[in-house]
C-alpha cells in the first residue's frame, strides 16, 4: 500500500473520530441548555459490581427523570425513572474499584422504582437536588426516602 493513501485513511478516521466527539459535544450541551441537568452513573444491575456503571446525564422533569448516556448519539432517554414509584433503600460510598469507576465524590443510592432495583451514583452536590427533588412530590404521595 502505498504511504500517501495509508495518509489518507489515518486523516479521514482521525476526522471521524473528531467528528463524533464534537457530536458528543453539542448533544450535552442542547441537554444542558433544558436546565435540570446533573451528572449520574447508573449501575447494570446484571453485571457484579464493580463493572456495570454508565456514565450519563439525569435530566429533571416533572415526575421523572429521563437517563441519557454520555457516549450514545440518540436524542431519547436511555431510561425514565418515575418519582412517584421510586424509593431510597440505602444510601452508601463508592466500595474498593467501584470508586474508580464513578466520578469523585459520588454517592452510590440503592433504590427500588416500580419493583426493579436501580442504582445511581450521583455526586455530593446533586445528592442534595435530587433528594430535594424526590421529597417535594405533591401531597399525598408516601415518602420516598427510606435510608
């Protein structure tokens, strides 16, 4: 093969690659743009810990908050956790290579919504928005926070 076409091909993945993370990049900041935003990891429950975490972004509705991943092109939510059907079972750190999985600081909240086990790992700072979050449901609805 000849060096001028080996070149080429190395320009145009290198300019795909860059291409996709500007993607990236612009689909962070139109989820952004929408307010609510907060940085959280969700756990494959499928997968023993520590592997399984995913990177995203929770996004603030009304009575949900929709999942997007950090590296997916898709407009959509990856998932929609309800407030009224979700619950805080416990709260606890990040445990031994967990930790390097999750970004700093993290709290790792093990929680129940609508019988299946979900776990966030969310930072110190949105903790305290999302729990303001989950306590002000309209009156009514039974207190969500357990732990």
């Amino acid at each position: 093969m000849h060096p001028i076409y080996l070149l080429d091909s190395l320009g145009i993945v290198l300019l795909l690659a860059l291409l996709a993370l500007l993607l990236f990049a612009v689909r962070r900041r139109f989820l952004q743009r929408q307010g609510g935003t907060f940085d959280c990891s969700i756990r494959n429950s499928a997968r023993p810990a520590p592997k399984g975490w995913m990177l995203g972004v929770g996004r603030y509705d009304r009575e949900t908050i929709e999942w997007y991943r950090v590296f997916s092109f898709s407009p959509r939510p990856r998932l929609v956790i309800g407030r009224r059907d979700l619950e805080v079972v416990h709260r606890r750190p990040p445990s031994g290579a967990e930790a390097l999985a999750l970004l700093p600081d993290a709290v790792v909240l093990e929680c129940c919504e609508a019988g299946r086990s979900v776990e966030l790992a969310i930072g110190a700072d949105a903790l305290t928005g999302f729990l303001a979050w989950l306590e002000s449901a309209p009156p009514g609805q039974p207190s969500s926070i357990v732990a």
